[in-house]
C-alpha cells in the first residue's frame, strides 16, 4: 500500500486544505450551517479518490492553519465518516492508527463509522500504548459506539488498568453504558 503522501499532489493537497479551511472557519453574514452540510455531501458524493488521499495526507502531515486544529479535524471526521461504505476504507484507516498526528481523528472516525471489524486494531493500538489521555477518552468512546461482545471485553480489560486518568475511566464508563444500549452496525 502506498502512503498517501506518495499519492497526492500539492495542487490536490491545497484544494483539500482550501475546503477544510472553508468548512471549519466562521459562517460569515451569509453563510448557514446547511449551505456547509449541502458542501460535504457534494465532496463526498462518489468517495472520490483525491478527498479521501488528500484528507489521508493532511492528517499525516497536518499544515499550518489560521483556524484551530480541533476545528478542522472534526471537519475531517465528519468527511471520513461521509466515506463509510467504500470498500476499501478500512484498509486505508487503520495502518494510520500508527501515526501520532492522525491517530485522534481516526479513533473518532472509526467509532462513528462503527464497523467491529476493527475492534481488533483499536484494541491493539491500546495494547501497543503510548496514548495520551486525550486519544484512552477517544478510544473508550469509540468502542463504547462501536458496542459488540468484543468491544465491551476491551472496554474492560482498560477498566482494570491501574494507571488511567480518572478522566479515561469515566469515559471507559460511559462507553460500557453506550455499549451495552448498543445496536449492531456491522
């Protein structure tokens, strides 16, 4: 598999950017959250290739932006998650569990997407660990919408890890509620 920043162009890397800059600055006078909705629904129609590669490539090497990162990648998400049903977007996820800067964008794309087919890779990129407590809240949440026998196991095999935040483990919590009220996705 290639990376995705052997396949996207700068001129594809500034047309994702400039959109993603359009989604996640202010509305304006004339702006309304529907016209930006209408937006990503037009972006992802298709699951075209240069979004999902360009979006792939900005999470791995995020740029410098006016607007606030958090801002900005909750505008990714919502565009990965616009990607569900492409057959080949697991596969293209998942090996970025790996990579620090699109690790926290991933964890809540995958948990809205919600397929227990990569409870396995979630729980192996705790197992691997190196997670701040930011990405342990994000991970508990996402298993707890992914739900499923296997996600809840995971859910409390953290539960048991001494050295968690409190915050993580009220997450963890949550997430087995959110679980256990679960209803399968895939």
């Amino acid at each position: 598999m290639s990376s995705p920043a052997n396949r996207v162009t700068e001129v594809t890397r500034q047309r994702v950017i400039g959109n993603l800059k359009e989604l996640a600055g202010p509305l304006g006078p004339l702006g309304s959250i529907e016209g930006r909705e209408a937006h990503k629904r037009k972006l992802t129609a298709g699951k075209p290739d240069w979004l999902l590669d360009g979006l792939l490539d900005i999470l791995s090497n995020p740029p410098s932006l006016s607007e606030p990162w958090s801002d900005v990648e909750l505008e990714i998400v919502d565009l990965l998650v616009g990607f569900a049903g492409r057959p080949d977007l697991l596969d293209r996820l998942v090996p970025l569990l790996e990579v620090p800067s699109a690790r926290p964008a991933l964890i809540d794309a995958l948990g809205t997407i919600g397929d227990r087919r990569v409870v396995a890779d979630l729980a192996r990129t705790y197992e691997t660990g190196g997670l701040n407590p930011d990405e342990l809240e994000r991970l508990a949440c996402a298993l707890g919408e992914i739900g499923g026998d296997e996600a809840v196991a995971q859910l409390h095999r953290m539960r048991t890890d001494a050295d968690l935040p409190a915050s993580v483990l009220d997450e963890i919590d949550l997430a087995l509620d959110d679980a256990a009220d679960d209803d399968p996705k895939a």
